[in-house]
C-alpha cells in the first residue's frame, strides 16, 4: 500500500474509530482518554505519511536548533519500540553544529539523539 493509499484509507476511518470508543469502557474518563490516544495515532501517521520530515524538524525548532538539514531516515539509532527514526544536522543557539536522530513510536514522545 503507498503512503497515499494508506492516508486515505486512515483519514476515513477516523470518524468511525472516534466513534467506536463510546462502548469500549463503562467510565467515560477512560473512553475520553483511550479515544484521545487513537486519535492521537492516527494523526501522528497520517502526518508521517504526508511528510516524515516535519514532526522531526518541528521537535528540533522547539529546542531551538536552527539551520536544521533532514538527511533521511537513519538505521540503528532508535530503540526497539521506536518506528520514526528521522536523521539531521542543525546548529544549537551556540552555533555549534550536531549530527543526530529523532526517534519516536506510536502513542509516545520524541528523543533527539545524538552522534
């Protein structure tokens, strides 16, 4: 399946999926928070599909790197659990220039690592 076929295909079933969540558990907490989560997901792949650059690049401006080149995705770097492995290189505030990764996984946060 192209990434093109697979955003299509999860951007329609993200109606139905926030909808299946309303039986899922008795405590509404607990289906706000699991529907949030799904939703989350979601989102986070499509915006991989879309571009697998930009989460990482948005993740690097937040900590203030700047001048940042994506070089592609980078073997070995992340951990077993991580399915977003993003390569750069960036000057800190300091001008220093730093070679490293992003990594993420599904319904978790990023870690920049480096070199």
């Amino acid at each position: 399946m192209s990434n093109h076929e697979l955003l299509e295909v999860l951007t329609k079933a993200l109606p139905y999926v926030e909808r299946a969540y309303e039986c899922a558990f008795p405590d509404q907490a607990q289906n706000d928070y699991l529907a949030q989560n799904i939703k989350d997901a979601i989102e986070e792949i499509v915006m991989y599909c879309k571009d697998p650059d930009a989460s990482a690049m948005r993740v690097l401006q937040q900590q203030g790197y700047n001048n940042i080149k994506m070089t592609g995705h980078k073997f070995f770097m992340c951990g077993d659990n991580d399915v977003y492995a993003r390569g750069f290189t960036a000057y800190t505030k300091d001008s220093i220039l730093v070679k490293g990764c992003v990594c993420s996984g599904i319904n978790k946060g990023y870690t920049i690592r480096f070199e």
